[in-house]
C-alpha cells in the first residue's frame, strides 16, 4: 500500500522495454488498451527516452485564445521547451497531462509556407476557410488574429481547435518523432477518418509531414489502428505496477483489437452479439424466446435450419458473410443446437467448419420439449414427471398436444424469473452468456 503522496513504482516487462528501446526504428507505433493500463506513462517514458527532438502531445491540450502574439524565439526554444516538461513531469505529485505545447503560440511559430500548408489540411478535414487577418484591415501593424469562416477562432468549437493543435504541432518540423495521447478527444469520426488518412497515405505525408520519421499514438479509436502494417499495433496491459505490450501479430489479433475498442460488442456495427442455429420451428420459437427475455438489451440472431440436414448448409451462407469465422468477432459467438438423434458425424463437419466444439450443442434426449423450464411444463400437464414424445405428440399425465400447441402454451409463460432446465442452462445459456458479458 502506498502513500497518499507516494509515486507508484512502475516497472516494465522485457517486451515493453524492448519496443520503448525500438521505438525510433518504427515509423507508426500505434498503443491501445484499458484505461489506467499504462499507455499515457508509455508515451510519457518513450519522451524521456528519445529527448528535445521528440513532440509529446497530451490530452491537456484545450486551448482558446482571440489574437496571435508576436514570435520572438530563444536561442534554446526546444531544449528549454522539453526541459520544462521533464522538471514538470519528473517532480510532479499527481499524474498531470501537461503538453509543452500552446496554439497561440505554435501558429506563430510556424514558418509562412507550414502556415498555408496548416490552412490547406483544415479546409480539407473540416471544410473551413481559416485565414490569418488584421484587426484593422488597411494596417498591417495592427495585431493578427485567425479567422476561420468569418469569425475569430475563439468562436470556433472546441473540436475545430483540438484539431488545430493536432495539425500544427505535426507541421512543426523542428522535431522528427512525434507522440500523441488520444488524437481522437473532441474530433468527429468522421474527421477522425480523414485525419487518418493523412497520417498513413504516404503522399500526404510526403507532402505536409516529411519530416516525420516517427509517429506514436495511444489511442481508444478504431481509425487510428494500422491496418496496412498490421505489426505496429500494440495492447497494453497492466498488471499490478507492471506494464506489458504484446504486438499484433496475426489478421486475428487486429480482429481482436478492432473489436475491443468498440466495446466488445457487435451491436455497435447493428450486428447481433451471437448467431444461433437450430433444427426446427420449435427450438427456433422457444430459444428465441428465452434469449429476449433474458437478455432484453442483446441482439440474437436465432436461425432455423428446418432439419439437421441443412444446419451445414446454414452455417456455410454465414461464413460467407463474415468471411474467416476464425479470425472474426464471430470466432466465440456461433452457436449449433442439435438434437441426440442427428446426421452421421455432424458435430464434427461444424467443428472442421470453424465452430468450436463447445458451441455445437447435442441434447443428451431427443428434442427440445424436454428442454422446456421445468415448471412451465408442470403447469400445463399438472405432473413433475417428464413429458413422453412419439412422432409430433407430447404426452403428460392422460394430456396430449402437438410439438406447435405446446411450444405456443410455453412461450408466453416464460418471464425473467423463469428457472430453466439444467442441462439446457449448462450448456446453451451459460456458453452464450460468457461470450456476450
């Protein structure tokens, strides 16, 4: 336990070492992971290490401000300017988000050709016509400010300056490797989209960013990955004070990633959590049933094969949908539910498929009446011993119903109290609720 002032005593693994030693020998390192895994402290030690010719970008970066000042550098701007940072971050008491870097001041400092350039890549990401004017028109003496769409910039949202201060500080050529803290606070998806594209299309970044030899980002958003050199992904992860890195190595883990951070959940695509397949009309209105009412904010798609001789064929149109089963979100998410009595070796040909054992579900009886909650069952045959089935029949206690009647009988009875047979929990309910939690 420590200190209420006390610093953590944070360590790395060998494979976070190595890429903090290597990191100046990649072009893109992009770092995703949990909050409080370790990213920021990553970037902030990747800083350290490399020194004044490194940019360090934190999510402290709101700024606003009405006029631009005067640029009068120092003989030692950037050392002193990265200096500032490390005494700020070395002797600080709590985790600050302090970036050496101020809008106002960057905008002055960029040279005439950055600043057009800077005006050229905000109309492109954003539509805007920003302009450098004078307070006084006809008086070039008077002090400038930046309109942007015909007002002062400190009109403008506070997206619209975040992305400024993105841009600008990438422009600066005083520095070749730059690193950056969550680039997507305050900027639209779909402005996040075309600054990316800025960043890994080569001839925009020879043209505006050829200075750059290295950019790192730690990032919560899916644009932001590395989708052509898969490898400069990185997880993060902690555990107690040690943080870890592990690279993407395969189309799976990027999968993986991608997924994550949208929340682990398909619904965020308008894809359903979990596909389940089943033989007849029967399982199809019954399973249904049970998963809305289970689990009423999750989207299931219950697919009914009509036989056990066409699940095979079901679960072929939707590998073709989703490609690779193995190396999509949808690798843990497709179910097959099927009776004792099936075809010759079909648990098997699904699993060589790309089900994984566990999800291809064989009834110990067959047919899903006897997988009906216990209780529902008594209520309508007023008897707990268990149900007799010969052809479409269902057979109780001097009572008989077609498999239809009875599934029609069952379905509104069940509720969120419902208490549900045990295998049918075991092995369907909860299989499904591990992957969907």
């Amino acid at each position: 336990m420590y200190q209420h002032d006390q610093k953590p005593n944070t360590t790395l693994t060998t494979e976070a070492r190595a890429l903090l030693d290597n990191v100046k020998n990649n072009d893109f390192v992009v770092l995703c992971g949990r909050n409080n895994c370790g990213k920021s402290y990553l970037l902030k030690l990747m800083t350290q290490a490399i020194g004044e010719t490194a940019s360090f970008l934190g999510p402290a970066r709101y700024q606003n401000f009405n006029m631009l000042t005067p640029y009068a550098p120092g003989a030692n701007k950037r050392s002193e300017k990265f200096q500032q940072w490390l005494r700020q971050w070395k002797q600080s008491t709590q985790n600050l988000d302090n970036s050496p870097f101020n809008l106002q001041q960057a905008i002055a400092e960029l040279s005439n050709v950055k600043r057009d350039q800077l005006i050229e890549i905000m109309h492109a990401l954003l539509d805007s016509k920003m302009e450098i004017l004078h307070t006084i028109p006809e008086n070039s003496m008077s002090q400038q400010y930046i309109s942007v769409n015909g007002h002062n910039i400190s009109f403008t949202s506070s997206g619209y300056r975040l992305i400024a201060s993105l841009v600008t500080s990438l422009l600066n050529d005083e520095y070749d490797i730059f690193l950056i803290d969550e680039p997507e606070l305050g900027v639209s998806p779909e402005a996040q989209g075309i600054f990316a594209d800025f960043l890994f299309d080569a001839t925009m970044r020879a043209k505006y960013f050829s200075h750059v030899k290295t950019l790192v980002v730690a990032t919560h958003s899916t644009v932001f990955l590395d989708r052509k050199n898969i490898n400069n992904n990185y997880f993060v992860s902690k555990s107690g004070d040690e943080i870890d890195v592990n690279q993407v190595a395969s189309v799976a883990d990027i999968n993986r990633i991608h997924f994550f951070l949208l929340g682990n959940r398909l619904e965020s695509l308008y894809m359903p959590s979990a596909i389940v397949i089943v033989e007849g009309k029967c399982d199809y209105a019954y399973i249904e049933r049970v998963l809305h009412t289970r689990y009423p904010d999750t989207r299931f798609s219950i697919i009914s094969a009509n036989s056990d001789s066409r699940i095979r064929e079901v679960f072929s149109i939707t590998k073709s949908l989703f490609g690779d089963i193995q190396k999509s979100p949808y690798q843990n998410r497709i179910f097959a539910v099927i009776d004792s009595v099936h075809g010759s070796g079909l648990p098997q040909q699904l699993e060589k498929m790309g089900i994984p054992k566990d999800n291809v579900v064989v009834w110990s009886k067959n047919g899903i009446e006897y997988y009906y909650p216990p209780q529902i069952l008594n209520d309508i045959f007023h008897s707990t011993e268990e149900i007799s089935i010969n052809g479409d029949q269902i057979s109780l206690n001097n009572l008989t119903y077609t498999k239809n009647e009875l599934v029609e009988m069952v379905i509104p009875k069940i509720n969120q109290a419902t208490e549900y047979n045990d295998e049918f929990t075991k092995e369907l309910l909860n299989m499904i609720e591990q992957e969907i939690a």
